[in-house]
C-alpha cells in the first residue's frame, strides 16, 4: 500500500475549456520549433544552417556552458529559419517538418544491461538529456552529478490539465523501459506522486518505482510539491526531475533505436470549440492546429501551457519543450466601469467578497486581465493558504527582492521553482509579479553560488 | 459609459509624460481608475487572476463599518437626547447625529486624500487605497465634540508622519487612524478625555439633573460604578464614547463581514479577545479593588475594546504579517489593554495605546516566527542527513 499525504491547502480555479477524452483528428505537422528559451540558463550554440536537412535526433544546438548537452530535432526535414530576438539572443529554430519523421540511428538496447554512463551518453546524444530538470532551480540536469532520487508526478492538477492516464493509456512498455534506464541514473529511487483515484491506474503496473498518493487542491500534482512532502530539498540536495511523456521518449529509445517525439497534447480553454486530445509532435507548430478549432469572437490568448504558468505564444507560435496543453483564453484588454463595485458574478475569487462562493460548481470563462493595478503588499496570509509547503512565501519573496542571499537560502528557495508559487500570484491582491520575481531569485542564487 | 470612457481616452494623453498636465497624472490616474479597472493584463508569470484587488479589499471594509456609523449617528441623538432631556424617534435622533458627523467624515477624506494624491504625485505613484478605510476609521474613533481643524491636523499628521515619509500605503509602522487619535489625545487631551467630549452640546449647555455623561470606563477609574450602564446596554451601544465604537453589535456585524470575505483576520480577533479574558480573569483572581473584580467579558463591550480588536489590530499592514504571530500579536493587545485600563488611572482605555504599542512591535515578533521557522528547517535538513 502506497503512502498516502493529504494536502489541505490549494486551489482548484475552475475554468471552462476542460478536454474531452477523445482524440481530435490528426494535424499534419508543418514545422517544428526548439525555443532555447524553454531552458532557463541554458546559452545556445547553433550546430546547424538555415537550408540544412536534419534528421530526428540530429543535433541543432548546445549549451556553451555544458556542451555535452545537445538540442536535437524533433523530426525530419529542413531548417528554415533561426529566429533570434534583442541582442542576437536565439528565440526560435524552425524546422520545416518533410512528414517522414525519419530518426537519426541509436542502437536500441535493453537498459537494464548498460552501465550508467552507457545510458547517460545515448541520452545526451539523442537529445533526450535537457527533459531531465533539477531541484534546486529547475534547470536542465548535469550530466556529470547523481542525484538522490528522480521523482516524476503522475497527474497534472493545474486548470484544465490533461489527464494522464489517458494520455499515457497503452504506453506501459515505453514507459517502463524509460524507468529502467532512469533507475540507473540515480542510487536513490524513483518516486512517482499520483492522485487516490489512480490507485489502480497506469502506474501500479509499473515496476521499479516508488508511488506515493497525494490528495488535495491545486498544487499536489506539481513535482517540488510532492517532493517538498516525501524528500525535501535541503542545501547541497539534488535531486532530478522528468515529465512522464518525457520517460516514454526514453523508453522508445532504448526499445526502437529511434527517436520519437510523438506526444499527446489538449487543447483547452474557453475559447476552444471542442477541447480535445490530440496526437503531435513535441515543438510542433500551433498554426495547424489552432485552424478552424478556436471561436475567433474576441482577441485569444493563446498559452503553450496552463494559465498558471504556460507561455503566450500567439497564434502562430509553437508547442513549449516541456508543455503538454495548449490553452486558448480571451485577452482581457478591457475597462470595466467601476470594476471593484461591480458584482463581478462571472469572474472567479478565492476571497468571499466576490460571490464565486455561491456557486461552487460554477465554471468560469477566465481572461488575461489583472482584475486591478499592482501595489505595494497590503493583505497578509494570502499565499500560505495555497501554498502547501512549510515555506514562508511572502518573506521568501521579500527577501528576493532584497537580494538576500542568505535569507533566500534559509527561506527555502531550493525547493520551489515558479510553478509552485504560481497560485500566490494568481491569488495576490496586490498583483504581484512572483514567478518572475522568483526566477530572478533563482538566477542570482546560480550566479553567485553556481549551479 | 462609453461616451465617458472616450472621454477619458481623449484627454489621457494630457496627463502622460510630456503632456500639458503631467504634473497631474496621479490624481487623473486615480480617478480612471476608480471610474474604470484598468485594461492591463498579464504580462508575465499566470495569465489570469484573482477577481479582488486593493480597492475591491478595501470597500468591503468601509462596507463593514457602516453597521458601526448607522448607530453611531443615532447614538449622538439619543445621547443628546437623555443630557438634555429631548425626546426625539428613531430616524430624528439618526439624521440629529448624522449631521454631525458628515462634516468630520468629509474633512478626514478631504484632507487624507489630498494629501494621498498630492504624495503620489510626488513620488510619481499610483494613488493608493488605503485611505478609504483609514478616512472612516477616523471620525468613528473620536468624540462628537471634536472641532474640525483638530480632525484636519490630526489627519495631516497621520498620514504625512505616519505613512508617507515611510513610503505611503503597505510601508507604514504604525496604525494610521490610530495615530490621528493618540496624536489627538496627547496634543489636546482636554477635547478628547473627560466626561463632557462625548456627548453633542454638553460642553456648552448644562444636562438635566444627574446626567454626567462619563463613560462606563471613565466611571471604573473614578470608581463611581454605581451608576454604570448594564452589560446588555454596553453591548447594544446605548452609552456614551467616541462616535463609531460604543456597540459592540454592530462592530460584531462589521466583524462578521470581515472575517466571512477572509479580508480581516479572525486569529488577530480571536486572539485579541482572548488575551482581554486571561488578564481579566488573572485581575479576578488577585483582585483587591473593584476594578480588578469586575467580571472580564465587561471588557469586550465597554469602550473601543471591540471596534479596536476588529477594525484596527486586523490591520494588515501593521499587524504581524505571519499566521503564528498574528496570535500573539492579538494576545497581548488584549492583554494589554486590559492591564492599562485597569491599572494606569491616567488612561481609562487602553486599547488605542495597546494596539499602537503592538504596532511598533510587530515587526519583532514576525522575527522571531521567522527565525523559528528557520531553524525548524535547519534541523530538518539535518536529521535527513544523519537520520
């Protein structure tokens, strides 16, 4: 029997645009892109030229300060542009999709009869080493440490996330060949968070793994949550982290030789016709997929991500390196007259001075607007009630803004990165900007202390 | 509203940098925006958020006082009414009182705010809120017969020196509404103690026969409990203090409000009446006056007692800001205002000097929950690594 820990503290923001199981019909993939921006302190070095036919796996870029961490192409075809932003900083490399998903040639092989190094060079060759993130920081791991254990949450608990066990449904043997190759990487154990009701779901047929079941609002499925509950990350800790759709890359890996960056992906949201499944390739392009499926009645927002902490990456933008949903919500670029008197019925507050509470199957129809201006800190205790921690947020984030190392580190900025702060800001009566605020936390945390 | 959002969309660039006003674009600012929420949106981190802001928080606070402003009105005319022996109805001894204290509300707000714009503008900020809650704070907090120029210099001290020299709304130390008052109450002591100030008119014109108009804690110092209001008028209000604080009903109907939208803090509450019920009684057990005999719960109705513990200790701002802190923090208001109630004869309430004095140390105790927190972390990383 699984461990169970019951998180209180959360919240679930209840939005329409919920995916229905069932798979839309297949988008013919265009063009793909690697945004070297997904990685946070990750410096691209650009292995290829536009007009350069690439295979998948191929490598296209690297980290200068890891070279041994490559960026591969997620499918087959020809590099049509390098995007780059302010200060030549690379945004984007597009690659126009040939439609044969033809893979570069790893030799296949059963994990379990490799040594750990064997495993961690056919990861970093083929590209499959940035999915593994690290705690603290959340960046991409160091080849060349051992974590004390690798945990991997087996459900999504932000707003209108997929739901795993549909998405990873028949996958078993990918998925558990990746866990044996992981289970090499690391001489602790891998730990899998899963929700009551997937007791008997995909993961108990999994074997080399370590579930532990979490109940609760928004967070619990949040990987620094769980690990927060079952080993927290203490100065000095390091510990990995990868997305299951992540592990069954690796397992196809291991088991086909090939690269295959096919993923499962919903696409979600208000402004969405019918929220469905759909079968794509990481990286994808969204322009193909947003066709004809989204009402077009007001401006949309389109996030690779949850609204809590996905991208706005408009409508001809592309599928996130880590993201697993698109989320299609109205822009709120809007004056509401005598917004703080109204009643506001249909707009979501935690706090009982709106009427939310009165319906509390309510779904609501959320837009991006901040609801207010931004202030000084006024209200107190906001943040504790949806952070299941035993972490002070408003005073972490304080000393943050004080460039406080040492209080920082006390505070408990190891354990945290912008997702888990993510409901504090959503809940902030001052509007706050506390992922960002936080991510300049960590990036002086790297600079001064190394990663 | 169209016409009047195109309005403001003409003339905003006006008040913008290099526009012709741009020395006003905090005060236009503030007024689009309590006419309008603003059209931002996220530009970073969720895409959506929360429905309340600054303004939504701080109505509902207003929102939860009129409870205490409806009777305190009525109250000035019953007041006046028994000093001098006039009869007057329910809505006659509303609208006697309501007259006399919409000039001190409107000068506490004239004055506030001008100086809230006048600071932003200064320092180039947005307006904030939080003189809405503080402007109606303070007219309830004093007594009737207060000339207005003491309200307009005790608001003007308040607000400069109490709040924006530490950089406006969320920045400063000490409650700003209670800060008018002790200001008040140290610089002209003779319009804010004693048994006249409290009831219209009485100063000037002599009451019918028996009437002193002392409050019941003024009573308990002189030790003429003989004439005390009964538990049930003290807790209905019928009884004679500064204009918003006298029943303790409608504060607990402001009270209710408050806790219900989860704006005000029912630890700070709780605590507040807690810590008044432990010394009360402590007082009870050492008892050897009839001060220290009387029945603790006295303390909840009589006085700003409740209408501190509600409106003023639940100040975020200038309460502790962590939840274990925020115990103690109203603990020992409670506690300390029942200790200079009863013990300091200079001082018949406490509350005002027991919340200020928490105010200033506040910020101590939030360390001390922090460093506590700390070393709770510390020691679990260290038994994780020699378990």
């Amino acid at each position: 029997m699984s461990k169970v820990v019951h998180l209180k503290r959360g919240l679930d923001i209840r939005l329409k645009g919920d995916a229905e199981k069932v798979f839309g019909s297949s988008v013919k993939i265009d063009q793909v892109a690697l945004k070297p921006t997904d990685f946070p302190g990750f410096s691209p070095k650009i292995l290829v030229k536009v007009g350069q036919k690439v295979k998948a796996g191929e490598s296209v870029c690297l980290d200068k300060y890891n070279p041994e961490i490559l960026i591969t192409s997620p499918t087959s075809g020809e590099v049509l542009a390098i995007n780059r932003g302010e200060r030549r900083k690379v945004l984007e490399i597009v690659i126009k999709a040939d439609g044969k998903n033809t893979s570069v040639d790893f030799s296949k092989a059963n994990p379990e009869n490799l040594s750990r190094d064997e495993i961690k060079d056919q990861l970093k060759i083929s590209g499959l080493w940035p999915f593994l993130k690290q705690r603290p920081y959340g960046t991409v791991a160091k080849p060349e440490s051992t974590p004390l254990s690798i945990f991997i949450s087996g459900f999504d608990s932000s707003p209108l996330a997929p739901d795993y066990e549909f998405i990873l449904k028949g996958q078993t043997s990918a998925f558990q060949t990746g866990i044996n190759a992981l289970a090499k990487l690391t001489d602790g154990k891998i730990h899998v968070g899963i929700r009551p009701d997937q007791a008997n779901g995909f993961f108990s047929g999994i074997k080399n793994i370590v579930i532990t079941q979490f109940s609760g609002p928004h967070p619990a499925g949040n990987v620094g949550i769980q690990i927060h509950h079952v080993s927290p990350v203490s100065k000095g800790d390091l510990i990995w982290t990868i997305n299951p759709q992540e592990v069954i890359y690796i397992g196809r890996l291991f088991e086909t030789g090939n690269i295959d960056f096919t993923k499962i992906i919903a696409l979600t949201g208000s402004e969405v016709n019918s929220p469905k499944y759909y079968q794509v390739i990481h990286g994808t392009s969204l322009a193909g997929l947003l066709n004809k499926t989204t009402k077009q009645e007001a401006k949309e927002r389109i996030i690779s991500g949850n609204v809590l902490k996905g991208e706005n990456v408009g409508a001809d933008g592309f599928l996130g390196f880590f993201d697993q949903q698109i989320t299609v919500i109205p822009e709120g670029d809007y004056y509401e007259f005598l917004g703080w008197a109204m009643p506001r019925l249909d707009k979501f507050s935690i706090s009982h001075s709106y009427f939310s509470w009165l319906f509390p199957k309510k779904k609501y129809k959320a837009d991006s607007n901040l609801n207010g201006e931004e202030r000084a800190y006024v209200m107190t205790g906001q943040y504790e009630k949806v952070l299941p921690m035993d972490i002070l947020p408003v005073f972490l984030i304080k000393a943050i803004i004080a460039n406080d190392i040492d209080k920082m580190e006390q505070l408990g900025i190891y354990e945290v990165i912008e997702e888990d702060l993510a409901l504090c800001e959503y809940v902030c009566t001052s509007k706050t900007e506390v992922q960002r605020i936080l991510r300049e936390g960590i990036n002086l945390m790297i600079k001064e202390l190394g990663n | 509203m169209k016409s009047l959002r195109k309005y403001l969309d003409k003339k905003k660039p006006l008040f913008q940098t290099g526009g012709k006003f741009a020395k006003l674009g905090s005060t236009f600012g503030a007024i689009e925006t309590f006419l309008f929420t603003p059209n931002h949106t996220s530009k970073s981190g969720v895409h959506i958020h929360d429905a309340i802001d600054l303004k939504r928080t701080m109505i509902v606070v207003v929102l939860a006082m009129v409870p205490a402003l409806l009777f305190g009105s009525w109250n000035i005319g019953y007041q006046n009414g028994l000093a001098f022996g006039v009869e007057r109805g329910l809505i006659e001894n509303f609208i006697f009182g309501f007259i006399k204290i919409l000039p001190i509300i409107i000068v506490s707000y004239g004055v506030g705010l001008g100086i809230e714009f006048i600071a932003a503008q200064i320092r180039g900020h947005e307006v904030n809120e939080g003189y809405l809650v503080t402007g109606m704070l303070i007219p309830l907090i004093l007594p009737v017969n207060i000339p207005l120029w003491m309200v307009a210099l005790a608001v003007a001290f308040a607000v400069i020196f109490g709040k924006e020299i530490f950089g406006g709304t969320g920045y400063n130390i000490m409650n700003v509404a209670l800060l008018a008052r002790a200001f008040l109450f140290f610089a002209y002591p003779s319009q804010m103690s004693g048994d006249a100030v409290w009831i219209y008119e009485l100063p000037s014109k002599v009451p019918v026969d028996g009437f002193s108009g002392a409050t019941p804690l003024a009573q308990l110092a002189q030790g003429t409990t003989s004439k005390m209001a009964s538990f049930s008028d003290m807790f209905m209000g019928f009884i004679p203090g500064s204009i918003g604080e006298t029943s303790t009903l409608t504060v607990l109907i402001g009270a209710a409000i408050l806790i219900f939208t989860g704006i005000g803090s029912w630890k700070i509450m709780l605590s507040t009446v807690l810590g008044a019920l432990a010394i009360g009684l402590l007082c009870n057990i050492l008892a050897v006056n009839e001060y220290m005999a009387l029945p603790p719960y006295y303390h909840l109705v009589m006085g700003g007692f409740a209408f501190g513990a509600v409106f003023m200790a639940t100040d975020p701002v200038t309460a502790s800001h962590t939840e274990k802190g925020k115990w103690i923090y109203g603990f020992m208001i409670g506690a300390l205002a029942v200790l200079i109630r009863v013990f300091n004869p200079a001082y018949p309430e406490g509350m005002m000097l027991a919340i200020l004095l928490m105010n200033i140390w506040s910020p101590l105790i939030d360390y001390f929950v922090i460093e506590s927190h700390i070393k709770r972390r510390l020691k679990r990383a260290k038994t994780k690594a020699n378990p």
